[in-house]
C-alpha cells in the first residue's frame, strides 16, 4: 500500500517563503509522477504543480510559476514545493499525490492520482 505523508505547512506572513515535504512509502518512488494540489476554504482543489521520475520535466500552474519549484530525490523517498514570494491567496491545504507512470510523463489532473496524502496547512497573512 502507498502513502504519503505531507509536513512542513504553517502560518507565515505574505512575502515570505515555505517548504512542504511530502515522503511517499510502500512502493519504487522513482517510477511515480508526482504533484502537489490546493484547495482553499469554499473552492475546488487545483493544481499547482507536477514533477516526473526524474526531475527533468515539471509543469506549473499559471498562478505559482516564477515563485514556487517542485524538485523530488529519489534516493529519500521525497517531494518538496518550494514556495517563494508568498500570497494570501496562496493559503489552502497542500496536498501531495503520486501515480505510477511513463518516465517523462508529467499530470496536473488531479483525478488521474490514485494516492494522496493527508494534506498540509499553509496559511498566509497579509
């Protein structure tokens, strides 16, 4: 069974940076696609951001990119998003999800991951 488990959410002021991790156990990490989603108070989640096997292909949403990074290291099992210059309206809980697929493949459709994690909460204040 996979699971993942996200950490490194928190309360910071807007401008500010943050790191979530997102550990992924009970399979090869290094053949999932992985990605990171958002969902705000009263709204859908959405996607941020998209990582494949090994790092060399990763899309953002239009919202993040420029400010945040998603980066992975096989080796430890882990996903980080670096988040940069952040904005209030960045706060949701970040979620981390994995699937397994093709080496270049990248996905930011979040009903194609069968495994998720529990979520992580960033808040931003202005």
């Amino acid at each position: 069974q996979v699971q993942l488990v996200e950490s490194g959410g928190g309360l910071v002021q807007a401008g500010d940076s943050l790191r979530v991790s997102c550990v992924v156990s009970g399979r090869t990490f290094s053949t999932y696609t992985t990605g990171w989603f958002r969902q705000a108070p009263g709204k859908e989640r959405e996607f941020v951001a998209t990582i494949n096997w090994n790092g060399d292909n990763t899309l953002y949403a239009a919202s993040v990119k420029g400010r945040f990074t998603i980066s992975r290291d096989n080796a430890k099992d882990t996903v980080w998003l670096q988040m940069n210059s952040l904005k209030p309206e960045d706060t949701a809980v970040y979620y981390c999800a994995a699937k397994p697929a093709l080496p270049f493949m990248i996905i930011p459709t979040s009903g194609q991951y069968p495994y998720w994690g529990q979520g992580t909460q960033v808040t931003v204040s202005s």
